[in-house]
C-alpha cells in the first residue's frame, strides 16, 4: 500500500555529547516492511481477533469479562517481550498482532454486548481516541510513519494506535454489517472495495502514504471480521458454516506458515537490518 523513505537508525558516534539524543534508540526498526505479505497476515489476523474471540468466549466458560482479562495479559506479556527485542523479529511481532486483534475484539464486544453502549456510540469514541494518539504522537515525534518506529516511545505509540485501529474496526464493522443488515459477503466486498479506492487515491493522485497505510489499516479491520463470520457462522445467519473452531485453526495455520517463511528469508525486514543482514552474511562466506 506505502511506498515511503524509511528513516535510517542512528547510531550513537563514540563521542559520549553526541550519543545522548539517541541513547533510548534502537538500532533497527520495530517492524515490518509494508508488502503484500504484511497485509495477507494483517487480514489473517483480523480473520483470527474475530473467530478466536468468538471460540474462547465460548468454549473457555469464562464469560466475556473472564476471557477478556485473560487475553489482555497474554497481550501484555507477548508486548513486553516485543519491547525488549532489539529489532523486527517476525514470530514475537505477529503474535502481538494477533492477539491485539483478540483483545480489540474483546473490547468492543464488552461494550456492546455488556454494558450496552450502542455501536454508533463506541465507534465515535474509537475513531475520537485514536485521533488523539496520532495527535499526541505526530506533536511528539513529527511523523506517524511506521518506518521510523526505533525507540520504546515511538513503539509505545504504535501499539496504542493499533490496539484502537482494532477496536474501531470492530465496532465499525459491526455497525456496518448488523445495523445495516448487509450480511456478511456484502460487507467483506464492501470494505474490500474502500480499501481498493485508497490503494487509488493513494497510487494515482498521490495521496499521503502513511494516511493510506492507517486508513487501510483500519479498514482491514472489519474486512477480516467479515469474512471469518462468514466462514464461522451457521448457514441460518448467512455463513457457512465451518465454526469458529474450524476457521480459527485454519486461518492460524495459513499465519503460522507465512510468518515461518519470512522468518527465514526476512523478505519483510526493512532496509538497513536487511543490507546489514545481507553484509553479514557476505563477511561469513569470505572468512
């Protein structure tokens, strides 16, 4: 979706002045490079939030509040292991994802299905939060852009940002499909169609790269939970059928896989960790 300039890691001079800007740095960015790779599994992973939340709040017998719970502190923990790592490393960031999706999920449902806060209502106040982490981040840092996410406040902002793109995806497209009544198909096609018109506006007239990224991020939110409804659901709904179950193991095992791949040929890793990668690489082969 982006084609944009990565920003190159700076890393501190010998001189001790001059290292103290970029103390708290990282050496190389947080995340992955923008491919189709990365937004297969980005959808995969929407596909997982959506199914496994379903599955776990059926099948766990904790009730939403209890598998909620339960979920946020697997996320918490994976998230501190993806802080500590010193760069992209496809399994640790993947995970995070897809259990940020699962938690995303959670949150929305809780509102909804919980406290009854309707779906116009959560959406709003998702798309109000998530305006003020862009904002407070962009005031902080002077870019939204994901390539330049190399220090612990940058990637605290990140995942802030996605954590909300979930939650609003979910309730918008909760909103779009149930108060709409379009059914699922249509509401998969729906979004798929958005996403494409920013793939457009981006490619053909020049549109912003990281406002493209984040509103397609965003709209694959709900473009995912479509269709895993409509794999997961009973054909009475409109699905077909398969389970959450079913689904949920499926769509694991396609992730799993890819993320095996770029694991061992790192096509995803962003430049300067992948030229250092390749240089090292190079230095073995001559010694």
């Amino acid at each position: 979706m982006t084609h944009e300039t990565y920003e190159i890691p700076q890393i501190p001079a010998t001189d001790p002045s001059a290292s103290a800007p970029v103390r708290h740095r990282s050496r190389w960015n947080k995340v992955p490079e923008v491919t189709v790779y990365f937004w297969v599994i980005k959808v995969l992973c929407t596909t997982v939030g959506e199914t496994a939340a379903d599955m776990l709040n059926e099948k766990l017998g904790l009730g939403l509040t209890g598998v909620s719970l339960l979920m946020s502190v697997l996320l918490a923990a994976v998230l501190v292991w993806q802080f500590r790592t010193t760069a992209y490393r496809a399994g640790v960031y993947w995970l995070a994802v897809a259990l940020i999706s699962i938690v995303g999920t959670l949150v929305s449902d809780n509102l909804t299905d919980n406290l009854g806060v309707p779906l116009e209502l959560s959406t709003s106040v998702f798309a109000l939060v998530l305006a003020v982490v862009f904002a407070v981040w962009y005031r902080r840092e002077r870019t939204l852009s994901i390539h330049s996410i190399d220090s612990p406040g940058r990637e605290s902002f990140y995942w802030l940002a996605v954590l909300f793109t979930f939650a609003l995806g979910t309730a918008a497209g909760d909103l779009v499909a149930e108060r709409m009544a379009l059914g699922y198909w249509v509401s998969a096609l729906l979004f798929a169609l958005a996403i494409a018109a920013v793939a457009v506006v981006h490619f053909a007239l020049g549109f912003d790269a990281v406002w493209s990224f984040w509103i397609a991020y965003v709209l694959t939110r709900p473009l995912g939970a479509s269709v895993g409804d409509y794999l997961s659901q009973p054909t009475a709904d409109g699905g077909l059928g398969l389970g959450t179950v079913v689904t949920s193991v499926l769509f694991l095992a396609v992730i799993l896989g890819l993320v095996v791949f770029l694991t061992v040929t790192r096509k995803d890793v962003t430049g300067p960790a992948r030229d250092a990668t390749a240089q090292a690489g190079v230095s073995r082969r001559a010694g």
